[in-house]
C-alpha cells in the first residue's frame, strides 16, 4: 500500500544495484529525449516494458490505468512525465522517437481518448487514467510507477516499475535491468579502491581497464563505435542547442540564451577568445541543457538533469587543448565511465535520493576525472580530480521552480562544468595522494543525501521552488 509521506520523511529502502552486477558503458550513457532522465526517458520506457509484458497475455486490452506516486506525481507535470507514458504506451522509445514529432502523438491521444498500442486501440482518457499520487511514496524508490491493464476476458496485469536515475528502470521483483549478472568482466571493480589496485596490477589506465571490461559486451572495435556515437550526439546537442532560440515551453518564460551569447564571443577578436575559455564552457552546456528543457535529443551523462557538464567540458578538450582527438575523447569517456559506475553502485545518481548533488554532482565528478585523464593525469591523479569534482558539490539540493528542469538546472550545468576544469588541473597540480579518497566522498554523498529533507530532492516543495513567484 502507498505510504503517506511528509515533507522531511520518506521510505528509506530504495532500489540498489547489487556491487556484483556489471555496468557497461552502454547503460551509463544512453542517447534520449529531454527534460528529465527519470521522469522522461525512465517512465517511456517503464510504459513501453510494460505494454511488452501485456502482450504476452494475448488478450485484446480494454483499459489501461497509470498511477505516478513520489517525485513523478509531485513535479511529473513539470518534467513531461505524462507526455512520456503516453508515447511508451503508444510504443515509442526515448532512443527512437522523434523529437518533432512527439506534440502531433500525444495531441491526437488526447483528443481521441485512445492510445493506438502494439495491441490496437486502447481506450485512455488522462483525466481518469493517469492518475498523480501527489504525497504518497511507495516502499522502495521516490520515482514509482504502477501500471494495470484489464484484459478482454476479464483479467488484468499488474506491474510496478521504479526509475531510479539515468533512464534506468526496475520493476519491482525483478533484477535491475541493466545487462546481467552473468557478465565476466577482466578487471571488474565496486570501488574506487579495487580500481586503483586493478591499475596498479596490471599497468593499466583507468580508461585501458574500463575498455578491457566493455569486451564482455562486444569487441572492442563496436566500443570505439559507440563511443564516437555518444560523442557525436553530445556534441550535437551543443550545436543544435546554439542555433535555437526563443522560449522554453512550461510556463515560466525563460529564454533561450545560448544563440545570443555564442554570437557575441564568435564577434570577439581571436587573441581574446582564449582569455574568455569559461565563457565558452559555459555556453557549451547552457547550449545542451536549454535543448534539454525544450525536450530535444541529448545524452544522459549520466542524467538528463545534468546532460550538459561532460559535453562541456569535452568541447573543452576539442576547442582548447593542443593534439585533442577522437582517441582522447574515447578516453575521456571511458573514463568518466569508471567514476560513474562507482557512483550507481555505491550510492545513487538519482535527484529524488540525492539532491542535485547526485546529478550535477556527479557529472562534474565524472567530467573532472576525464578530462584529468585526457591531460596526462595518473589513475591517482584521476582518482583525486573526481574526488575534488564531488567534495564541492556536497549537499547541492534538487529545488527546480514550477517542476521544470529550467531554473536553477540550466545553468547548474555551466557551474559544474568550470568547476570540473578547476577540479582537473587542481588534481594535477598534486601527485595524486590527498586525504579524502573518492570512496569517501561518494559514502558522504549518499548519507548526506539519505539525510536530506525530501522536500531538497525534486519535489518542488522547498528551496528556490517555493522561495521564487512564477511569473
């Protein structure tokens, strides 16, 4: 049964990813649709499993009931949660879906009342069908959703699935679905620690040990594929995020600035443009999380929320550092990769669980270490960037005004992106030893985000969400 939650106590059970379950690369960055990771691109795909297992009864569906419970009912409306059911139900995929074409699906949904499944029509009416259980949380995770499809001969099928960050979905009484447990890694590592070590035996770099591991998915010539693919939809999303301009849909009038600036610093001499390197960085993310909030394509890296940090501080690499390549980006994510496993496993990359601190937080930490690695730092080195990248993020809450992944998250990004530069060429300023390792950061992350008041962790109920008039 739902359970009735105030603001500052909620379920503490969530749903875990077991230490001995590999992560791929794959699973960390998933190419999709803004504005949220889990509350967009996690509950499409949460519908579309879902009219997948329905179909497996092969009985005509007569009606389909949704009910969002957490975080997803308190500031679903705001991240496009409703919008996203209906296209999985109508079986579109965030990889898949066309961004352009998203208002024409839902707008003849709702005036039809009926969702055109792989099953046949369906009759769904929102107002009655999709229900926002705004206040109450289910055991297990902040972000819940349950389905219930009446069948034909009177039956029905039950499922509740939790998006617990980055798209990823559990339903619940299976195993998290990210690719198995079978999975035999060569160098596998559940903590900063055993990743150092795994360096220190082998000779390996990070990204050298993370590449070996991806070759219990696929050869390694498919990963360097599959790198330049996320690489190319990232950057895509920057130049796509620099041409756009206008409003941003949701209420709150806020205009796209991305266009506007980059005009300004391409008119600028070239002996200056070095001299304004931050002023770039941030336009970089700006530019991908403005094309976040207005729903387009980008990359969660590792969240949607978070989307524009890595890219950032890639095109960073790219525009700035003499001799960057495609080889250096591969590495970059690579390892940002590593940093990002540790902190699904360890902890969690979720806003609802965390704060922002689970999100920016973690990109900043993730982008840090790769670009520490791209500019020759030692696994020590890396180590201590994404540590840096963390310890200055600690406790950042999650409080977007009105629901919408706009305000503060927009240019969040761009403080977490010249923040994860800073935390780069601090680290390599050492020789890597420091006192707080990133075990312990990550650990202090996720007390400090188990602790935190559930009205700071994308409820829109605290902070700048009620502290700001919407206009």
């Amino acid at each position: 049964m739902p359970t009735e939650a105030n603001q500052d106590n909620r379920p503490r059970e969530r749903s875990r990813i077991d230490s001995s379950v590999a992560i791929s690369v794959a699973d960390l960055f998933t190419i999709g649709i803004g504005p949220s990771s889990s509350h967009t691109v996690g509950p499409m795909r949460a519908a579309f499993a879902f009219i997948e297992e329905v179909a497996k009864a092969t009985q005509p569906v007569t009606a389909i009931r949704v009910e969002l419970f957490g975080s997803l009912a308190l500031t679903g409306h705001g991240h496009a949660t409703d919008r996203a059911i209906l296209l999985g139900l109508s079986g579109e995929t965030p990889e898949a879906v066309d961004p352009a074409a998203i208002p024409g699906i839902v707008d003849a949904i709702r005036a039809e009342k009926r969702i055109a499944t792989i099953l046949g029509p369906v009759p769904f009416d929102e107002e009655r069908d999709l229900i926002f259980r705004k206040g109450e949380f289910l055991e297990g995770h902040s972000n819940a959703i349950r389905f219930a499809a009446t069948l034909a001969n009177g039956a029905t099928v039950e499922r509740e699935y939790h998006s617990v960050g980055g798209g990823a979905i559990v339903a619940v009484g299976e195993t998290l679905a990210l690719r198995s447990h079978n999975i035999v890694q060569r160098h596998p590592f559940a903590s900063a620690a055993e990743m150092l070590a795994a360096g220190e035996e082998t000779g390996l770099s990070i990204a050298a040990i993370v590449a070996r591991n991806e070759e219990a998915w696929r050869p390694r010539a498919e990963t360097d594929a599959l790198l330049d693919r996320i690489a190319e939809a990232m950057n895509g999303s920057i130049e796509r995020g620099m041409r756009e301009e206008g409003l941003l849909p949701g209420g709150l009038k806020v205009k796209r600035r991305a266009k506007a600036i980059h005009a300004r610093l391409r008119a600028q001499p070239a002996d200056q443009q070095y001299a304004r390197v931050f002023e770039w960085v941030s336009l970089f993310a700006l530019a991908v999380n403005e094309e976040n909030a207005a729903g387009g394509r980008v990359v969660t890296a590792p969240t949607n929320g978070a989307a524009g940090v890595i890219p950032a501080v890639i095109r960073y690499y790219r525009d700035f550092i003499p001799g960057a390549d495609a080889e250096g980006v591969r590495c970059f994510l690579l390892t940002a990769s590593a940093i990002g496993f540790l902190y699904k496993k360890r902890a969690s990359i979720s806003a609802a669980e965390m704060g922002c601190q689970g999100e920016v937080g973690v990109a900043c930490s993730m982008a840090a270490a790769g670009l520490a690695a791209v500019l020759g730092g030692t696994n020590a080195q890396i180590e201590n960037a994404a540590e840096i990248g963390m310890e200055h993020n600690l406790g950042l809450t999650c409080d977007p005004i009105g629901g919408l992944v706009q305000i503060p998250c927009i240019e969040r990004n761009t403080m977490g992106a010249v923040k994860a530069i800073n935390a780069a060429y601090l680290a390599l300023q050492g020789d890597g030893r420091h006192v707080v390792s990133l075990d312990a950061v990550i650990e202090t992350m996720r007390q400090t985000g188990e602790d935190m008041q559930s009205r700071y962790k994308e409820t829109s109920l605290g902070g700048l969400a009620v502290n700001v008039v919407e206009c």
